[in-house]
C-alpha cells in the first residue's frame, strides 16, 4: 500500500430537510453573502426563494451572481469574485451542481488574492487564503460538495483545467435528495457515469494494494448500476435520489484515493476536451471516452480490468468487461460515441491537436501520439 494523508474539513448535511439549517450555518461565518447560481434551475424549481427566506431571517446582506454554465468558464469567476471583493463578503453561498460550486471555489480563492482567477490555474498564483463556501447541492454527480477540486474553462487558451487546495473544501455542504428530483433524465444519466468513471480514475490510478479501497470502488459502481437505471424509471424517487447522492459524494472525497499515490485522471483530460471544444456535458464526455479507454489499455492493463470485471460483473473476460461498460453507459443513455454527442460536426484532427496542447492523460498511464489517433479513432 501507498504511504496516504486523509483530510477531509467539509461537515456533510445529509437528508430531508436538512436546509432549514442554512441561516444559522451561514450565521457563523458572517453577515455578507455572496450568493453564486446557475442559469436558473434554481428559480424554477423554487430554492432561490426558500434559500432568499433563511438569509432574509438571520439579517443576510446578499450579493449575487447568477448565470454560471455548465462547464463554467473563467470570465464568470472573475465577474463575481470582483462583486465579492467590492462588497467585502464573509462567505460565499453556492447553489447548484458542481459548476457552480466548482466556481465558487476559484471566487472564493481569487477575491482575496486580487489576481485574475486564472493565475491559479496556470501556477502563476498560489492560493493562500480563501473566503469560507458553503454549498447547497442540486445535482448529484461531482462530488465537489466535499473534495478540494476545481474545473474551470478558459476558452482563450484553450484549456479545460483543475486546481485544487486543501483551502477549497467547502466548509458546509447540504444534501437534501428532494432538491435533485427536477434533475432531468439526461442529467440524471451522466451524473450516474461520472461517479462510475471517478471509482474507476481512482482505481487505473498509481498504488493497486490497496485492496480494502478497492473494493470502496467496486462497491461504489455496484450501488449506483444497480440503483442508478431504477432511478432513471422513476425520477422523483426519494431514496433512490438519496442513494446516488450519498455514492456522489463518496466517489470522489478522498475515500477511494486511500493507500494509492495518485488517481489516473487520463479519461478526465480528454473527456475534458470535448467539453471544452462542443460543450458535452461533463458526465456524457466520460461515458465516450471509458470504453474507448479501456480498449486502448486492455493490453497493457489486463489484470486491472479482468479484477475489476470479476468484482462488478462476475466475469473475468476483458473484452466482455469492457463491453458491459459500454452496454451500461448505452443502456442509461449516457453516449458512448462523440457522433452522438454532437452529431457530425466534431473534428478528429482539431481534437488531436487539443489533446496535444493540454497534456491530456499524461499523468500515470500516459499515451503518445499514436494513442490518441487510437483513441479518436475508438470514440468516433
Ligand atoms: O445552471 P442551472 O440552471 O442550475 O442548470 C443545471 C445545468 O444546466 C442543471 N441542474 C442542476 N441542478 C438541477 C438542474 N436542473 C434541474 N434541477 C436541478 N436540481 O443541470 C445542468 C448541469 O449542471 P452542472 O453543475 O454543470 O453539472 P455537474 O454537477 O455535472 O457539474 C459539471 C462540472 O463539474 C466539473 C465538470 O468538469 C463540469 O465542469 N467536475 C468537477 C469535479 C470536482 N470539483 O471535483 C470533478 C468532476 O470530475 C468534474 O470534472
Ligand atoms: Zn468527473
């Protein structure tokens, strides 16, 4: 097993209800609330105004920023960080999924420092301190609720990336099921792949003693194949919506990262480009580019994916694993093909390039040149 540190700050709020406790968690670190939002699920659905009533009740002076997309780009962070800074906030409210919190993360970080945000992201700027986040979650998918990661795009340079600080974790983070049952199927389908592909970017990563974290990851792709269709048939179910959340979070907080030296994160950097260049949604990029992975690697990785298939499908066939991978993602509706993404219009040679000038999967199992021609070749 791999020497490891376990830190994990973030106090969980789990369950019905839970929310009631926001004012006076908010209370505690200060008057001056910078509320950060998406593209207004949040309206809709009706928490901007039950979050506006418990602010309103402990005397909240609130600030806000609305709008955050989907694959958050750097001009947000640096529009809110500098209203956050001109009203000298004490915290930093986020509500929604991990875009927005992901992007209060950087504000937090940026308000203080008084640097463009996206100094930290190419080590130009170190974070050394942070406005305290509290995060409400509406999607379960990320696991940014309670991990020090954050992902941002900066569509100037091309760059789909992350940074993490132990001064990133939220302090609080609320998890009530009932809030992601307006999540629409889609959605609700990638966020399913992404906690798979995080169990499993954990488990291609560097250490493979660590057999007690193993079989965390094995459990955590279990649980949510065998809740994850059952909920997408019935999309306003409390416990499966309780269910997924609760294997959300723990697919990506440090526990399956116990006894390794470090994660894979290959399928991430690429699953990342096609973000960054047509916008596919985070879960669905992963869905594309697993399987294709997992087929340029069979070879060089046979033992790893042959434990993995006997522990979750009870095979212990590569080609057949990999092929009820690719089955599940199909059968969820998550897509395993870059066509059906985004149709026609994606470029084989202008994604090569992009994975070329962002490193992508260069970390542990790193490919070349001639892989990622393989790759694109196997995503198309
Ligand atoms: O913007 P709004 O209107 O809120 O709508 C969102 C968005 O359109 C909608 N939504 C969220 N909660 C909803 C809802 N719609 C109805 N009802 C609700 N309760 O869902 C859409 C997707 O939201 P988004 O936050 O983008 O999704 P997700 O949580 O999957 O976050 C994706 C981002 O997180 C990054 C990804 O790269 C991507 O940028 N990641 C962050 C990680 C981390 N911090 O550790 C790790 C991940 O691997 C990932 O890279
Ligand atoms: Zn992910």
């Amino acid at each position: 097993m791999e020497n490891f540190t376990a830190y994990n700050p973030t106090t969980l709020h789990f369950g019905k209800d839970v929310l009631r406790a926001l004012g006076p968690t908010i209370n505690r670190f200060g008057k001056k609330v910078l509320l950060v939002y998406g593209q207004g699920s949040i309206k809709k659905s009706g928490l901007y105004d039950e979050i506006m009533t418990y602010l309103n009740a402990i005397g909240a002076e609130v600030s806000e920023y609305g709008g955050i997309r989907s694959n958050p780009v750097i001009e947000d962070v640096d529009a809110a960080a500098a209203i956050g800074r001109e009203k000298s906030v004490d915290v930093i409210l986020a509500v929604g999924g991990g875009s927005v919190i992901d992007s209060a993360k950087v504000i937090a970080a940026a308000i203080p420092a008084d640097v463009p945000a996206w100094n930290f992201f190419v080590r130009r700027a170190m974070i050394r301190c942070a406005v305290p986040v509290v995060a409400v979650l509406t999607l379960a998918a990320t696991g940014s609720e309670m991990n020090q990661f954050a992902v941002v795009s900066n569509h100037e340079a091309e760059v789909k990336n992350s940074i993490g600080s132990p001064l990133l974790f939220p302090k609080h983070s609320f998890l009530d099921p009932q809030l992601t049952v307006t999540v629409p199927r889609n959605y609700t389908a990638y966020g399913i792949t992404d906690i798979i592909a995080h169990a499993l970017e954990a488990y291609f990563g560097k250490g493979e003693e660590a057999t007690l974290t193993d079989r965390f990851v094995f459990d955590i792709i279990k649980e949510v194949m065998e809740y994850g269709p059952q909920l997408l048939d019935d999309l306003t179910n409390y416990e499966l919506r309780a269910k997924i959340m609760f294997a959300a979070t723990m697919a990506l907080n440090g526990m399956t990262m116990y006894g390794r030296a470090s994660g894979e994160w290959g399928v991430h950097s690429i699953g990342h480009i096609l973000s960054l260049l047509y916008d596919v949604p985070h879960g669905a990029s992963l869905s594309i580019v697993y399987p294709a992975w997992l087929k340029l690697q069979k070879e060089r990785l046979p033992e790893r994916i042959s434990q993995l298939g006997r522990n979750i499908f009870g095979t212990g066939d590569v080609d057949k694993t990999i092929t009820m991978f690719e089955e599940f993602f199909r059968r969820i509706g998550s897509p395993v093909r870059i066509s059906e993404a985004v149709g026609e219009k994606a470029d084989p040679d202008e994604i090569f390039r992009v994975m070329g000038s962002n490193k992508a999967a260069t970390y542990v199992h790193k490919l070349d040149q001639d892989d990622y021609r393989e790759i694109i070749r196997l995503m198309m």
